[in-house]
C-alpha cells in the first residue's frame, strides 16, 4: 500500500516541494526513512510511531515501512518533517482517506504523547505552498497566524488525534484569530530625549535614518557613541507589508519568530558580539542559514567597538553592503539571503580611548595606533556615509532637560523619504561646481563622490528643497571619514 503527502524543504529561504511516499509492504518489520535526510528527520520514526501509538491510532505491525523523501537528491533537514511522515503513513494504512491529503501541505514536530509543535520556516513552507497550487496547510495551532501571511488557509491543530479526525470529516477545520502585527521582541524602543547634548551627532543620525544611510560614530569611551546607536531604529518609519512579509520570513526561517506572532512591522535592530564569526555575521553553515546581515534586513546592523571584530569578519561585509544580498556557496548547491540593511559602526580613536578627549593624554605609541587603524581597511571605512566624532559631554549639556522625542524625528524622516521616492533632488551648478572642487581636493574615491551626493540629496530632502544647493554639499563634505582614519 503506497500514500503520498506534500511538504516543503527549505534551501536558504526558498522551499522546495517535496513528496512524502510512504510504502507498506509484507516482511521483516521495520521502519526507513531514505532520500538524503540529516538526523533530525532520520529520527522521526521514533516519534512518528509514538505518536501515532499516543494517539489512539494503529501502528502497522508485521509491516516493512519504507519511507522516501522526494526528490532524493535535495538535502532534507529538521523535525518539520514528522508530521507529513505520519499523514503519509496513515494515508497508506487507510486510517485516513489518501485523498483526502492530494490538496494539503503539511509541516509539524510531532511529540511523543501526539502533539504538535511548531517549527521555523513556516511562512515560508506556507508560500511554497501556494505557489504549488495547495490550498491548505495542515501545521501547529501556534503556527496559524503565520501560515496565513502567505494566503494559504491554515488548518492548525495541537494534537495528532484531531488532525486525523478532520482529515476522515469528523470535525471541521479550526478556526483561529490573527494576531495584530507586533515588533519582534528584542527591538530596540529606546527614545532620542534621552541623549543630551551631542547636537551634531543627532543630526547625523536624522541624516542616516531619512537617507538609509551606513554610520560612524567616533570618541572616547562614555560619550554615548552606543546609546546614540541604538535610537536609530525608533526614528526608521514602519516597514511597508511588502518590507514587513521579507522580514518574517527570514525570522521565521532563522527560528527567531515568537509562536503566535503574525507579522514583524519594525524595522529589526540585531547587535551582534564581536567575538562573532564570519558566518554567523553574514549568514552560512555546513546547512546556511540567515545570519546578523540578514536578520538586520531593513533595519540596523550594530558593530559596536567595530576594531575588536576580526578584521576577516568585517571584510565579509563589504559585499553585502553594496549588493544588499549575501550569496552562499556550497559543494551541494548556493542560496541567497537579502540583506539591505544600515550598517552602525561605533569605536575610540584610538586603543586606549584617550584620543579626542581634552582632559587626558593618548598613551598609545605610533606602531600601536598604526595596528590599530590598520584593523579597518579603506575599502570597509569607505562605504560609511557619515562619520561623527563625539566628543566628551560638558556638565551643563548633561544636565540639561530631555531634548526632542523619537517620534517627532520619525515624522521628519519619514516624510523626508517620501520626497525621495517620488522626486529625487537634482544638484544646482554650484553644487556640482562644489563636488567637483571636492574630489579634486579631498581623498574621495568614485565610491566616496557617489556617498556624498546622497546624503547630500537626503539633506535637501529634510529640508523640503527642490534642490540640492550649495550648503547642503558643504554638510555633507563635513560628514565624510576624518584623514587619519582613512589614511589607515
């Protein structure tokens, strides 16, 4: 006896339809689960059977059960498999119409008592689904709300013995209520009030969220470098649906989706540790998965202290920043992962933190500020818009009542972006007169010239101009990396 069920691999972020064949045949008992399948999913039988058992269900005794994942040469990963695996066994031993599973995608850990539990990547099991002709997915009741983001109708159940009763017609499908659209937890809510003083570097970071800009923020320790860093996603506008769906599904895949929540409509804020590797910053593995590059995708990537980070780990990231996607290559095969983000950079001038403050001395000795700097390379250095030296707070600024709110700055930025979208400002003589004295005098690269001219744009922009003038370049110029840095 032979019954199918459909399901979905993942490669990177992009599923792969798989067909779940399970055949029953007379001999020795046992139970095989082939077609290129990591041991995750090899030990679903144990599950698979003691949850069928759990559920009141028939196992098939004096049976040889082979199980193939098709097709056989796509790697399969996970326990999202154990639930298409027991549809697939059920449909053969006829505890449930195999029919009945021909226009239902299925995708669930099945515990041992016959539960199911959710598991990540399911938003995007559910758009394989979709695009495969299926009109339903059979999964966890936890996972509903993000099935349902893709247009397929989820058919959420929380126990094996209510998915095989509604697959014989017993009962009809669950409903369920979507959650309302949610942050992800960890988001940063901190407010721009709270800093005080730092004048010239809020206005860079107004600059760097109207603009989607990359950021640099220079001093000593203590000059609130981190805490500026860190306002920058309450100032980025709201995702759009479009931006909110590739969001989701990167969190869903990478597991970092709450259960029960529905949508991520905030733009995500991810600060990674500097003793992070290569792969984990920008995506990769044996098996590749999303990494910080990507789970910052439409928001803000924080490298704080960014010389303590291997120089190898910050290199990787000067691909991604110009093409907004990070390509894995593997023997087996490739897979993308979008990742547009704002990069924010933080770090001393030099290694003892003395530097730039007035009331200490620098102890660092040339080949040690050298060293240093030399962790950074031009190339990396040259792709921040804006570079800001902060220096240390006075008294009086510190004790000064809260400054303007998050909110207020949202709403400048976010109409500042709308201006971008439909009318880009164009540069008047004068300003092209100044950019190209600039390039002349100054040490921008071709990659330098293009920065400045869109950030230059993006100050117009939060000034309503029609176009870009003059003074908007000079800010703009002032904004660019100091000469030691980028002479490193």
């Amino acid at each position: 006896m032979l019954a199918r069920a459909t399901t979905h691999a993942l490669v990177g972020l992009e599923p792969r339809r798989v067909e779940v064949e399970a055949h029953l045949q007379p001999g020795i008992p046992g139970f095989a689960i082939v077609g290129l399948v990591d041991r995750a999913c090899q030990e679903a039988k144990h599950r698979v059977r003691s949850g069928v058992v759990s559920a009141a269900l028939e196992w098939p005794v004096n049976r040889r059960i082979t199980v193939n994942l098709a097709p056989a040469a796509l790697r399969k990963e996970g326990s999202g498999f154990d639930l298409p695996i027991t549809l697939a066994v059920l449909g053969a031993t006829r505890q449930v119409p195999p029919e009945r599973l021909a226009d239902h995608a299925a995708l669930g850990e099945l515990a041992l008592d016959g539960r199911i539990r959710p598991v990540a990547g399911t938003l995007a099991v559910a758009e394989g689904a979709r695009r495969a002709g299926l009109t339903r997915l059979v999964c966890a009741a936890e996972s509903s709300p993000e099935a349902a983001l893709a247009g397929i109708e989820p058919i959420g159940f929380r126990h094996l013995h209510d998915v095989v009763r509604y697959f014989r017609g017993q009962i009809e499908p669950p409903g369920f209520e979507p959650i309302p659209d949610a942050t992800l937890v960890g988001g940063s809510t901190a407010d721009l009030a709270e800093v005080r003083g730092q004048e010239r570097a809020r206005r860079a970071l107004e600059i760097t969220a109207a603009g989607a800009h990359n950021l640099l923020l220079l001093g000593p320790p203590g000059t609130g470098k981190t805490m500026l860093a860190r306002r920058l996603p309450g100032i980025l506008p709201s995702l759009t649906r479009e931006q909110a769906l590739e969001v989701t599904r990167i969190h869903s895949v990478a597991g970092l989706l709450p259960p029960g929540r529905a949508l991520v409509s905030e733009p995500p804020f991810r600060a990674p540790h500097h003793g992070a590797s290569a792969p984990a910053i920008v995506g990769g593995g044996s098996s590749p998965r999303p990494g910080e590059a990507s789970l910052a995708h439409r928001g803000v990537l924080l490298m704080d202290e960014l010389p303590e980070f291997p120089r190898s780990v910050l290199e990787s990231l000067r691909q991604p920043l110009e093409d907004g996607v990070v390509a894995v290559a593997r023997v087996g095969g490739h897979a993308l992962f979008p990742a547009r983000f704002q990069l924010v950079g933080t770090m001393n001038m030099c290694p003892c933190g003395a530097r730039g403050d007035p009331a200490l001395e620098c102890a660092c000795t040339p080949q040690r500020l050298q060293a240093y700097r030399e962790k950074l390379s031009r190339a990396l250095l040259d792709r921040f818009d804006l570079a800001v030296a902060m220096p240390r707070p006075r008294a009086l600024e510190l004790a000064a009542p809260p400054g303007e709110q998050s909110a207020a700055v949202r709403e400048r930025v976010a109409a500042a972006r709308d201006r971008l979208g439909s009318a880009v400002p164009r540069r008047t003589d004068a300003a092209s007169e100044l950019l190209s004295n600039a390039v002349d005098r100054l040490p921008l690269s071709g990659r330098g010239r293009a920065r400045v001219a869109r950030v230059a744009r993006t100050i117009a922009a939060l000034a309503g101009a029609e176009a870009v003038e003059p003074d908007h370049l000079a800010e703009a110029l002032s904004y660019r990396m100091p000469a030691e840095l980028s002479a490193a």
